[in-house]
C-alpha cells in the first residue's frame, strides 16, 4: 500500500512547499501522513460537495488546488461551509492536500499547463524569483573531488535551468595545523601542513542547504570541512510568477479571442482594446494577475491572460498590451489534469479520480 506521506513527498518533489507564498497554507491539511492511500480525487477547490464525491468514489484523499483553510479556525461547530467541509472529512477519515502557490511558481506548474492549452512555445517564468538560490563554496583533496561532486548533485545541487551537475574548480593550497585532540585524515597532530586542494562550486535551491550539506560531511574526508554558504540574488529561471511564450503563428485580434475562448473552454471574456499589430506573445497568470502586468508589458507580451481584475486596474493595459480576464476558475481548472496526470505516472496501487464536480462559484447569464 501507498501512505499519504509518500504521495506529498512526490508532489513537494516538483513543487516544494518552500515555494508558496507566505500568505498561503499548502500542503497536508486534514489527515495521517501514514494512512494508506485508497483513491486519489483531484479538484481544484474542496466543498462538501467534493468530499460526498470522495465517499461515493472510495477515495480516502483529496488533492486540491485551492486550501480549504487559508486561516488558522478558532471553532469547528459548522459554522462556515470550511468548518462544515472539514468537519465532514474528518467525520469520513478524508485527507486533504493542497499544491498551491507552490505549484503557481515553478515551471512546468500552473501556469505552463495554462501555455500548454494554449500551444505556446518558447515558454518560460515570466517574473523569476530571487533569493531562492544559495552557492556552496566548499575545498576537497584533488582525489576526491568527483565522489564529493556525485554526492553533492545527488542531493539536488548542481542544477542550473535545463543543465545538471554544473559546478566550477580551482586548485589551490590549503594549511592547517591539527590540534591535540583532532583526527586527522591527513598531516600530523601539531605540526602544520600544506595541501593541494580544490576549490569546488555549486548551485543550490536555498531550501535544499539542509540534504547539501548532510550529503557533503557524509562524504567529505576531513573531519572538520570548509566550506561558504551565501544566499545569491541570481534569479531563478525555474521558480516564479507567471509565464511567457509565444504563439506559433500570429493572430488578429478578433481571432486570437476566438482562439483563447475555444482553448480555455470559456463561456466570456472581459478584455481591454486589443493593440493593433499581429498577435504572437502571450503572458499568463492563473488566478489574480494583476501584480504581474508590468512584467508582462516589460517582456513584450501583446497579451496577457489571467484573472480577478478590478475595473479600475483595467486601465494599467493603457494601450501598451491587452488584459483578457477569463475567470478565476476558468484560469486554474486544468490544474486538475496537471496533477492528476503527474500522480497516474507515478502511483498504480490505486484509482487517481478527477472530480466531476463543478466547483465553480460564479455564473454567467
């Protein structure tokens, strides 16, 4: 059997909880890490509704999109329709996961799946984030430096966009001078020494300092290891806000609008004037976007699809680029094919079940 601890570890594998934002509350919110794991249901947000579903289907856990608890609850006397959802999960033995933020803000997230309805190519974070990433400096005899190396990308470094086990050496001389109760791999108690060493560096997500490290002391021959840790302002191609790419063909207006309804399967479109040149660059936030219209106008984007605008923010596209909101739900509801699609490739000892159960709470007339 499956427990629930390993299905989050998979999910946080790709998008690490490290990565929500600090008003968010992903992860596991109702339930046991050790129960096993019966069925799977997948929705975009939880409602009594989802969790009767979840009964009728066997499921005994419920991966959403949205948290069914962004607040911390004081009472659970069903009150709210979040103490009742809740209280009824709880009643049936329903776990309840959230990926979030966390899964907004890496590639190949919520916002890659949205570029990938849309065919876009060349597809990329539109807002990069900073301070996520960290360098190891650390300094290992010449004999040793791949085994260190081997380990150190083991436990995640080394990565830098498509590219792995990246890392950069020199060589150099160490000194050192044992104390009299050290054990020294090499030199004598007390005298000094001189070593050839190289200088080893590495990549790291910040997040990952933790397993890095532990990696490199388990491997590392000296009893005391050198080493630098500095987090870096480099920006992170892999984690971020929102996402850019390209159509593979340029449009007009009136057909990219048709093309947009027909590939998010939308019932409408409030949009602002769409500028008059051919349409090809896209940008794309799922969910409230807002905060990302300058970094879409900045790339070039003619377009930019998300969701949650206020009338008066309308105004920012001011001729520079088109705002076309297509609905909060309408903007996040294929999440639900991005993680049911990643939990059927990895798990087979039970039923990963995408809900049917419309969760939407807007109507359109």
């Amino acid at each position: 059997m499956t427990q629930i601890r390993q299905l989050t570890a998979y999910l946080e594998s790709f998008a690490p909880l490290a990565y929500q934002e600090s008003y968010d509350n992903a992860g596991l919110i109702v339930g046991e890490p050790s129960t096993d794991i019966t069925g799977v249901l997948v929705t975009l947000d939880v409602t009594e509704a989802i969790v009767d579903e979840a009964i009728t289907k066997g499921c005994n856990l419920i991966v959403a999109h949205h948290p069914i608890i962004f607040k911390g609850l004081k009472k659970l006397n069903g009150k709210t329709y979040v103490e009742r959802t809740v209280i009824k999960a709880i009643k049936h033995d329903i776990a309840i996961y959230a990926a979030h933020t966390n899964l907004d803000n890496v590639a190949g997230g919520v916002n890659f799946k949205i570029a990938e309805k849309l065919q876009l190519q060349k597809v990329r974070i539109l807002a990069p984030k900073t301070q996520v990433l960290s360098k190891l400096v650390t300094f290992v005899p010449p004999t040793d430096t791949q085994r260190i190396l081997d380990a150190l990308y083991a436990a995640g470094a080394g990565q830098i966009g498509e590219y792995k086990n990246c890392s950069f050496r020199t060589e150099g001389t160490g000194t050192f001078q044992p104390g009299e109760s050290a054990t020294p791999a090499i030199g004598e108690i007390g005298e000094y020494h001189e070593e050839t060493e190289h200088r080893i560096e590495v990549i790291i997500p910040t997040h990952q300092q933790g397993q890095v490290l532990n990696a490199l002391r388990q491997v590392h021959p000296y009893e005391e290891v050198a080493y630098y840790l500095t987090t870096i302002d480099n920006q992170n191609q892999e984690v971020g806000s929102g996402a850019v790419g390209e159509l593979s063909e340029p449009l007009s207006g009136e057909s990219w609008l048709s093309y947009l309804k027909e590939r998010m399967q939308l019932s409408l479109i409030r949009y602002t004037p769409i500028p008059d040149r051919p349409i090809r660059r896209i940008a794309v936030c799922g969910g409230v976007g807002s905060f990302l219209l300058p970094d879409a106008i900045r790339a070039g984007a003619d377009i930019f699809v998300t969701a949650d605008y206020k009338y008066h923010e309308f105004f920012d596209a001011d001729n520079h680029i088109s705002i076309c909101d297509i609905g909060h739900y309408e903007s996040e509801v294929f999440t639900k094919e991005l993680i049911s699609g990643h939990l059927a490739k990895k798990f087979t000892t039970f039923a990963v079940i995408l809900s049917e159960t419309d969760t939407n709470p807007v109507r359109y007339f």
